[in-house]
C-alpha cells in the first residue's frame, strides 16, 4: 500500500501535531508519502522529513497554493494519485475542503472522519454525532480519507527522510483569496492543548467570558465554547467544540455553563478527565463527567482560579 | 438567476439515535424526520437572495424515499418556488452517498443551469461534510465551503468562511457551489398560509435512472456499533473537593 498523507500547513509551518497524528493512522495502511503544499513550504517539508515513519516528502510550491484554496489543491493531489493507492490527510477546516473534491475528481466517495483503521479498506468512522460508530469497507480504487486526529497518537520525530520538489499545476483560477481574520493568540491550539475549559450560554457576555480565559490562562489551557456562547457573539467562531465545531479530546476538559446537548458532546467526550460546572444539577453535562460541581460559574470558578497552583 | 437548493431529509436532530441490536444500522423506523438544520439555512438565504432581487427562482431537491416529499414541502412553504424529487431508493434506511447525491445533483443543474448552488455543510446524521465539494469537482466550478457570510456582485461572489484558525474572506467565480454554516443566518419558521400555499405549488418526481446516475454504494458498511459509554463519575460538593480530585487524578 503507499499513502499520500497530505500534511497540514498554515502559512508555510507545519502544523505537526495534526499531521503526526494522521501519520499514525497512515502508517498502519502502507508506506507513507507526505505532501507539503504551500506559497512557501520548504520549512514545512524538512520538518514532516523528521516525522518517524514517513518515506519521503513532497513539496509543491506555488502562490496559488497559499490559502488552502481547494481547486488548484485539488487538481495538484489528482495529478500525483496515480502512484498512491491512499490519500489521507488530518481533519481539518482545509482538509475537509479540499479532499471531498478530490475523492469526486476520481470517482471514489470519501471516508471521512476516521476513527480507526482496520484494515487497507476499512475504517471505522463515527456518525449522528458520535452515537453510533460505523464500519465501512471500501470498494473504491484510491481510497480517500480524513483523519479525525483527535483518536490518534501523534508520531514522533525521528528519521529524516528525503525532501522532493514537486512541479506546480496550473491554477484553475476559480476563486481567490481576500483576506484572514485571524485572532493571534498565546494560548495553546484547542484540538492540541492537553486542557481545554469551555464556556457555554450560563457565561452570559463576551465581557464575562474573561473569567473562562483566567481560568484557561491559570491552566495552561485553550479555550473552547459551546455554540450556543459563538451564535451570542460571547466567543469566536473558532472556540467551537462539537459535532459541527471542533473535536477535541485533553486530558482535561473543564465545561462551564455548557448543558451537554448531544451535539456538544460529540466534540468533547472522548477527554480523558471531564468536568462540568453548571448551577442545574439535572443538566445531561453531569452524565459524562468525572467530577461534577454543581455551583454558580461566577462563584466557583474565580475560586478554582484562585485554587489552583 | 436560478438558486438550487439541496436538502436532506434527516432524524431530527432532537432525537437520540438508537443502534440497532443486530448491528445492521440505526433505528429510522417510527422517529420523528426533519429537515437537515444546516439546509434551513440554505434555504432561507436562496429566498433571502430572491427578496434582495438577486434571484429570479429558488428550486429545491432532495435525494432519496418518496418520503423526502415532506422536507420538499418544509422548503417550500419557507418560500421555495418549486421542487424536485428524485427518488433512488424505496427503503428509508438506505441513504445515498455523498457521491451519488452529487452525480444526481450535476444531472439536475445541467437541466436548470443555476447560477449558483446553496447547500448545506454538512448532513448531521452521517456527518460526512461531502456533497457540496463532490459537486463542485463535478462540475468543474467553484467551491466556497462554511460560509457565514454570502454577497452576490455580477459575475462573482465574496463569502466569508468558518475555517480552523477563525475567519477567511475568498472570492469566487459565478457560478458556484456555496456550503452554508451556522451562522450564516437564522431561518424563518413557515406561516401556516404559507404552508397552505406549499401544498400547491409544483413538485416534480424524477428517479435516479431518469437521470442515468448508478447509487450503487461504494462504502460497504460491515457494522454499526454503540460507541463505549462513559462512566458518570461523581458530584463534589465544593471548589476545595474539586481540585483535590484532580490533583488525586493527576490532572492539574
Ligand atoms: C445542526 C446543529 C449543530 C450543532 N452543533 C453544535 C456544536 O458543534 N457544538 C455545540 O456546543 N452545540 C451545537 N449545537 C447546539 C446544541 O444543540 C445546544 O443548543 C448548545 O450546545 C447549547 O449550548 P449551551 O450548553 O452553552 O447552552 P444551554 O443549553 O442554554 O445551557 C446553558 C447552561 O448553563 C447553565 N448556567 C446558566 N447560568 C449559570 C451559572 N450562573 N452558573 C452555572 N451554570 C449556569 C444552565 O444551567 C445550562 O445548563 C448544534 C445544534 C444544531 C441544531
Ligand atoms: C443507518 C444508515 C444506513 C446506511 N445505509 C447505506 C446504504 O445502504 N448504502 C449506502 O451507500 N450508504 C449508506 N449509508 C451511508 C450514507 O450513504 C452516507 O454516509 C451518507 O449519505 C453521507 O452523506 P451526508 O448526508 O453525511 O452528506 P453531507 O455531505 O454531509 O451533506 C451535505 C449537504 O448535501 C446535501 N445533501 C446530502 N444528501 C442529500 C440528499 N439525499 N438530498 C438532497 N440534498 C442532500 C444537503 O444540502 C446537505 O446539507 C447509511 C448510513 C446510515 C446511518
């Protein structure tokens, strides 16, 4: 088998917990080729190059390629499939852009989402927000799949494999790119970050979300909310966690104000240690949670600030 | 300009699934169908762009069991003018593939020529997040994924999209397929004249073989199991308890 894991790059560095993650999964197909596409990804490629497990990097350098643009993307994956029998990548914003139209331009579905690898053509991939986790076996020439990174351990570094340029495609030159808002931040990433502490509706105000970001800060910790805190302009659309946000899974998961709607819990359930904080001892979020507090947020979480070292 | 709009019909996203005992799926017998959250949103902002004079027409179809009929009417008693049924299969448990949806859906753009393509991000009950970027491969056009913001100027369109570091603005060239995310905008709940209007206005019934697409499945799904459950733990009954656990479990 030989897998081309397109690797995660967000302007032009190597996102290498993602990719390190899916590289797992990618090592129990086959014999694993990563593809570092960018504006500039040299550094990208010899960072992947170090990754244990990986045969060989690709490099495809292009101004095209530097906004996870998914036309020119995807034309440049067709034109190397042909020596892969599967292209994988991590579950990302860009991945879940980019590989659907990939699996459409050579006829084959896409498996998304995977969970675990079973075997070359079968996978195991959560469905109805993680309720039910199905087995799917593939028929398809070239399978291609997403990677949920969040159930894989991240591979080491060890090796250094050998780093190829690639040629770029043509753009097809159907979109382009205006801008990112992007807000800079010192805090870990939220589906890296060993803890996550949440904030749902209970938090009220954007100005009261500062009391999760303390606690967050106190910790360590990336910050994550439910939608209900994104739709009320409390938090950024990019602290979402759930079955149409982010999937995460720290050691620590601290849910404060977050009732644990089924949606929200498929983002969040597979956390080693969870905690909630909610002033309703009936809310559902108890159900999942190893040590619940049943408190006002305003009370008891400037007190856990406090408490903690 | 014409608005296609794809919706599926799905268990409400109220209901908790059940796994079948014999792990041949998930009970859709006897639960209550809704329309896919995210194509309310797409629908709603088709009718948005019909009001704003953007749009001449807003055409709804849906994929799947004669069934699908109610979600059709769900869209158009929100405002679509007309629908499309394609039947491709008999059995509600048999849903079609991102991949077939798309093919069906080429099939029907290249009958309606629209100028652009409002789809939902993702269908919550197989969570595949596929079909909007199938089908723009499919047709060779632009893709504009996760949208929460949507403006149509002349022969391009400037969306924002929800993306893993926060928020990219592209343009794209007309026409497009558009994949809308949750805050694109609040859909409307139909009014029960509206309703009444639905039941008469036209709704066409074609079969995937009309179309000549094969929904032949090419994911076998060998089983479907309950995910483990999670252990409920315990209450603490102050902040003091509760940092002494974590700190017994080695969490802080
Ligand atoms: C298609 C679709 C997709 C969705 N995707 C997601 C998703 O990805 N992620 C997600 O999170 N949700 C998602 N949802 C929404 C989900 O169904 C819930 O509506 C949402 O998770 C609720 O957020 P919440 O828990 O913050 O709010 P609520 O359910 O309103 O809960 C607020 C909680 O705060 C508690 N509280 C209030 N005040 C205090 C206080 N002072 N101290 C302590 N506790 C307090 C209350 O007791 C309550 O339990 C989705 C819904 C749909 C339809
Ligand atoms: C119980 C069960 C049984 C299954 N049985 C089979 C089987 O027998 N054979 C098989 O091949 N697969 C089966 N599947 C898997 C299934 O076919 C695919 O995984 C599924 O179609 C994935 O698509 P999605 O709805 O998640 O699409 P997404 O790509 O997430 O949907 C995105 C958007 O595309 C549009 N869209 C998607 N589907 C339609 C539609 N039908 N009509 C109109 N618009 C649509 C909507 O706008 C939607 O918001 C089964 C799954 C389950 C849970």
């Amino acid at each position: 088998m030989a897998v081309l894991l397109i690797a995660e790059v967000n302007g032009g560095t190597l996102s290498v917990d993602s990719t390190a993650k899916a590289l797992t999964a990618a090592k129990q197909i086959g014999e694993v080729t990563v593809l570092c596409v960018g504006s500039g990804c040299t550094d990208a490629a010899q960072a992947a190059a170090k990754l244990d497990g990986v045969s060989k990097v690709l490099c495809a350098q292009s101004d095209a390629y530097g906004h996870d643009l998914a036309e020119p993307i995807a034309d440049l994956i067709v034109s190397l499939s042909s020596n892969y029998t599967h292209i994988v990548a991590p579950s990302t914003s860009a991945s879940k852009n980019i590989l659907p139209r990939v699996a459409a331009l050579l006829d084959v579905m896409i498996i998304s989402e995977v969970t675990a690898v079973i075997d070359a053509d079968t996978f195991e991939r959560p469905i109805y927000a993680g309720n039910a986790i199905q087995t799917v076996k593939s028929s398809d020439q070239i399978k291609v799949a997403t990677i949920r990174t969040s159930t894989f351990e991240a591979s080491n570094e060890a090796g250094m494999a050998e780093v190829a340029s690639i040629d770029a495609c043509a753009d097809p030159g159907l979109s382009e790119w205006v801008e990112d808002k992007v807000a800079a931040s010192d805090r870990p990433e939220l589906t890296s970050a060993g803890i996550v502490v949440s904030g749902g509706r209970g938090v009220g105000s954007e100005d009261d979300f500062k009391i999760i970001e303390g606690l967050a800060d106190k910790l360590g910790a990336a910050v994550g909310a439910s939608r209900a805190a994104v739709d009320s302009g409390y938090a950024p659309n990019d602290w979402q966690v759930g079955q149409t946000g982010k999937v995460v899974a720290p050691d620590l998961y601290v849910a404060v104000g977050i009732s644990g709607a089924i949606q929200h819990l498929a983002g969040m359930k597979d956390s080693k240690v969870i905690v909630a904080i909610n002033k309703d001892e009936e809310a559902p979020i108890f159900q999942v949670a190893d040590f619940g507090l049943v408190a006002d947020l305003f009370d008891a979480v400037p007190k856990l600030t406090d408490q903690i070292a | 300009m014409k608005v296609l709009v794809p919706v599926k019909r799905v268990i409400d996203y109220n209901v908790k699934v059940r796994v079948k005992a014999d792990g041949s799926g998930v009970d859709l017998a006897n639960v209550k169908m809704s329309m896919n959250p995210f194509d309310e949103i797409a629908v709603e902002q088709a009718i948005r762009l019909k009001e704003a004079g953007q749009a001449e027409e807003v055409i709804a179809v849906s994929i799947g069991v004669k069934q699908n009929q109610e979600t059709l009417r769900t869209a158009l008693a929100m405002g679509a003018d007309r629908a499309i049924l394609v039947v491709a299969t008999e059995d509600v448990h048999t849903d079609i593939e991102p991949l077939a949806v798309a093919k069906i859906l080429k099939a029907v753009i290249d009958e309606e020529n629209p100028g652009i393509v409002l789809a939902g991000k993702q269908a919550i009950d197989n969570d595949m997040n596929a079909t909007g970027q199938m089908l723009a491969a499919l047709t060779g056009w632009s893709q504009a994924t996760f949208v929460s913001e949507l403006s149509v100027e002349g022969n391009s369109a400037v969306v924002t999209r929800e993306v893993d570091g926060g928020l990219q603005t592209i343009k794209v060239t007309m026409p497009t397929i558009v994949t809308v995310d949750l805050r694109l905008n609040e859909p409307r709940y139909a009014s029960l004249p509206n309703i009444m209007k639905a039941k008469k206005k036209p709704l066409d019934e074609k079969s995937a073989e009309d179309l000549g697409v094969d929904v032949t499945p090419r994911l076998k799904i060998e089983s479907t199991g309950e995910p483990e459950a999670r252990l409920a733990g315990i209450k603490v009954g102050s902040v003091e308890e509760l940092v002494e656990k974590l700190k017994e479990v080695g969490a802080v």
